[in-house]
C-alpha cells in the first residue's frame, strides 16, 4: 500500500514517532513517505498566526497517518489551518497520531484525536482509528512501540 504520514512536530517528538512507524510499514512491505507539515519561517512557542509552505498533496497515498501534537488541550492550531487547506481526502483512509505532553489522555490527546477526526471526515476520509502517546520519560519507548503496533495493525 502506498502511506503517505503527514505530520507536523514542532519539537520532534511526533516526527520520531512517525519515523518509527514508517520503519515498520516499510519492513511489512508497504510504501511509505514522510511528508512534513511546513512552516513559512520560525514559529514563536504556540502562536497561531503563522504562514503554512506549500502542504503535501494526499492525491498519491492509499491511506495516510496525520500526525500532530496537542496544544492548549487541543490539536495543535498549525495541524488545524493545514488540514483545513489540504487537498480532498475523499475516500482516503486515514489514521491519527497525536503526541502530547501530559500523562493521561484526557489531558488534550483525546479531544485532537476528535478534532482531527471531524476535520478529516469533513474532507471526504473515513477515519479508522488512531494512537496517542503521551510524552513522559516513565516507559516512553514501550508507550511509543505500543501506538507503533497500533497503528500499524490499522494498516
Ligand atoms: C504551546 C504548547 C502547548 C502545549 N499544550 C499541551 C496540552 O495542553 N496538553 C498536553 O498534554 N501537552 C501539551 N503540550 C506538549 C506537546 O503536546 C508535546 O510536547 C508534544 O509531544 C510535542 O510534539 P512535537 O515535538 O512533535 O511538537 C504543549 C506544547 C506546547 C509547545
């Protein structure tokens, strides 16, 4: 299958995530490419008004990841503005990666999954399930391993 992860990660721990999972699809034989979510400049620490570059077009991939941090309890406001321009997903599926800071889910990570979730449907893709990481040292590389697997088993 042809897996585009589209993802953007202010300070990489969402983009480490993704790299690893794009490891283990390319391993199950699928094709993978990471396409980052870019910024035109640098972004102060949560601003919201900020320039996307040019988004990557979802037109190619079979089934794309949309990987994203929380911010302000939510997903973060730049994930929002680029699934909000991104071209049609109309019948692509796709899958959710959030990372977020706080320990427990309802701290922001369960909200960004049905944020991005609605703003996904509302560009024609059917959303079929999605993994949260939270982000602290405390078993963070078996946290990460489990939304891998996760993730890659909805592939
Ligand atoms: C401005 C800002 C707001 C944040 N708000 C939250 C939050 O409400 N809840 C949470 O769990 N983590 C929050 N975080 C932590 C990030 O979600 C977490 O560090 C995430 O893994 C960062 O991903 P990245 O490195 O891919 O950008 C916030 C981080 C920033 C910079």
């Amino acid at each position: 299958m042809k897996v585009g992860i589209v993802v953007y990660s202010q300070t990489g721990n969402t983009l480490s995530v993704a790299a690893k999972l794009g490891e283990k699809l390319r391993a199950a034989g699928h094709s993978v490419t990471i396409e980052p979510i870019k910024l035109v400049g640098e972004r102060r620490r949560g601003a919201r008004d900020v320039a996307l570059a040019p988004l990557p077009n979802p037109g190619p991939y079979d089934l794309l990841v949309i990987g994203s941090p929380v911010e302000a309890f939510s997903l973060s406001s730049v994930t929002m503005k680029a699934l909000g321009q991104i071209g049609s997903l109309e019948k692509k599926s796709v899958l959710c990666l959030i990372t977020q800071g706080f320990p427990l889910p309802w701290l922001g990570g369960n909200r960004a999954v049905r944020q991005m979730t609605r703003l996904c449907e509302a560009k024609g893709a059917v959303v079929r399930g999605g993994a949260i990481v939270n982000w602290v040292k405390k078993s963070l590389d078996r946290r990460i391993g489990d939304a891998v697997d996760k993730l890659a088993a909805l592939v």
